[in-house]
C-alpha cells in the first residue's frame, strides 16, 4: 500500500531535476566564489581598519585628556590608570557600642 504523501513527494522530488540538456558551468561558479571571497575580504579588511581606528581614537582621547598629568611617563601612566579605574571611598564601618 503506497502512501499518499509518497506521490507528492516525489512530485516535489522531480521538480528540481535539472532539465536534460543542461550543463553545469564550472568556469561561472568559480567566478562566483571568487567573487563571493573578494566581497568577505573586503568586509573583513574594513571591520578590522574601523576596530584600529576606534583603539586609535581611544588612546587620544586617553592621552588628550590629561596632559598636565604626563609631564614624566610614570605619572601619565598612573593618571590614565585612575581614569579608568577610579578610586571608590571606603566604605564607612558601623560603630559597635559594646557595653561590660
């Protein structure tokens, strides 16, 4: 007993035979590869020039903000340090009042 979703199936199944006469081309699809290859170079090569540029951008900024702070290279250091991580105030214990 044959199923009925098994004629329709095949029927799905022969609408992408290729017709008789074709061919594949080979010299296209390579083309096409190529092409597809050259397109995510390019993507990639500007992803990374915008990452470069950003880490660029950040140093600057770094470096611009605090120049009375960089006149020797160890306090430069410490100064962009505490920019970015800033000191937090203790904070303040409760008092304990014990009495004997």
């Amino acid at each position: 007993m044959e199923n009925p979703d098994s004629r329709w199936t095949e029927a799905r199944l022969a609408s992408l035979d290729p017709p008789a006469a074709w061919s594949p081309n080979a010299v296209r699809a390579l083309a096409a590869i190529r092409a597809r290859q050259g397109a995510w170079r390019r993507r990639a090569v500007g992803v990374l020039c915008g990452a470069i540029a950003a880490a660029v951008a950040c140093l600057v900024l770094m470096a611009a903000s605090a120049p009375q702070a960089c006149a020797t290279p160890t306090s430069c250091a410490e100064h962009i340090w505490e920019k970015v991580f800033p000191k937090r105030p203790a904070a303040a214990k409760p008092a304990l009042d014990f009495q004997a």
